[in-house]
C-alpha cells in the first residue's frame, strides 16, 4: 500500500508564496484532481512533487515506495511541454524516454498502438500535430513503470477518442494500485477525488 503524504506544505515561487500548509494524503488506488484558478499553484504542487520545485517549508514523503528511490524517481511527471525532439522519430522519441526513465513497462509499439500514433512511428516528431504530441508524450506512461503519475492538463489537445483511450489507461493505473493527481479544468472521464487549493496567491508587494 502507497501513502503520499503532504504535511504543511508552502511554495514560493517567482517572490510570492503561492499556497501555504498544505496537507494532504493520496493512498494507492486513488486519482485525484486538482482544481483552483490560474494562478492557485496547481502546476506548481504537480513540479514540487515530482522534485522539479523545492517547498519553502513542509514535509512530503512516499510511504511504501521504494527506499532506495527518491519521491521524484518515483514519479511521473507529464506537464505543458511534451520534451520531444523534433527531428527524430515518434518511435525514436519514444525509445529515448523509455530507456532514459528506466522501461519496465510495456513495449513501446505496443504503447504507440494504446494511444493511437503506431502509423506515425517512422515520421519525424516534428510534423505531429498538437494532439498527437500529446499522445506521443502521454505514451512514456505506458512504457516505463512508476506508481506515482502527476499530469498536468493531460486531455489539452486530445479529441473525444483521444481523451477515452486517456481515461482507460488511467482506472488501470489506478486499479493497479497506482496514484494519479491531475491538475485539470476539466473532467477525467473517471472516479476522483478533489483537491481545490483556492484562490489564486496575491503577488508579493514590490519594494519601493
């Protein structure tokens, strides 16, 4: 059984403290989405988890991960930028993640095949569109096994189709015993548990 604990947790970033003493637990089997305006720190609590960001304060910790492996290596982090490189291709891109994650998941024409993009494995992933980078990004979660998925508007550029193979591939991460926290404005397409960090910090006051 996994436990992500968050206990008092304050984020600073840019010169304003974005949220403050936040506490929460995620257990194994759990998706939850995280709402709140612009601004209220959702991006920033996916980053802080996922080692990206530093807390000013506060403890986070992965009760019955791997001891060996930090919360970060533990994690994986899918957020605005899909980290491609343009002139290789979708299944070059694809590899390179996979092995640089460390796999253990399923094979990666296998993956390409759940999210749709197995007739684009040869193409540069320059020529993708939004959506399909999207997908190609998304397909990291398949070929390389972490408990911990931290998503950062994950159905941004996904058709209908795209956003139901989305939301499978998620109740069985889930259903596997694994932990999801999204940071969405809109549904899922599955079971969740809402964490609303407010209102949006204000900005810190400028010197005179």
């Amino acid at each position: 059984m996994l436990r992500l604990i968050a206990d008092a947790l304050t984020c600073q970033r840019g010169g304003r403290v974005v949220f403050s003493h936040l506490s929460f637990t995620v257990t194994s089997g759990e998706a939850v989405q995280v709402t709140g305006p612009n601004g209220a720190g959702k991006s920033s609590l996916l980053r802080l988890i996922a080692g990206l960001v530093r807390a000013e304060s506060g403890r986070l910790v992965l009760e019955g991960g791997d001891p060996e492996a930090s919360l970060g290596e533990q994690c994986h982090y899918c957020g605005h930028q899909d980290a491609f490189k343009g002139s290789l291709t979708v299944a070059e891109n694809l590899a390179f993640w996979t092995d640089f994650l460390g796999g253990g998941g399923i094979a990666a024409p296998a993956a390409m095949e759940r999210l749709g993009i197995a007739h684009l494995a040869d193409l540069p992933a320059g020529y993708l569109s939004a959506g399909q980078r999207r997908r190609l990004a998304l397909a990291r979660l398949l070929t390389v096994s972490r408990p911990v998925w931290l998503l950062d508007e994950p159905t941004a550029a996904l058709d209908v189709t795209s956003q139901a193979v989305l939301a499978s591939v998620m109740a069985e991460h889930v259903a596997t015993g694994g932990i999801i926290l999204a940071a969405t404005h809109g549904p899922l397409g599955l079971p969740v548990r809402d964490l609303s960090l407010g209102r949006a910090a204000p900005a810190a006051p400028v010197a005179a």
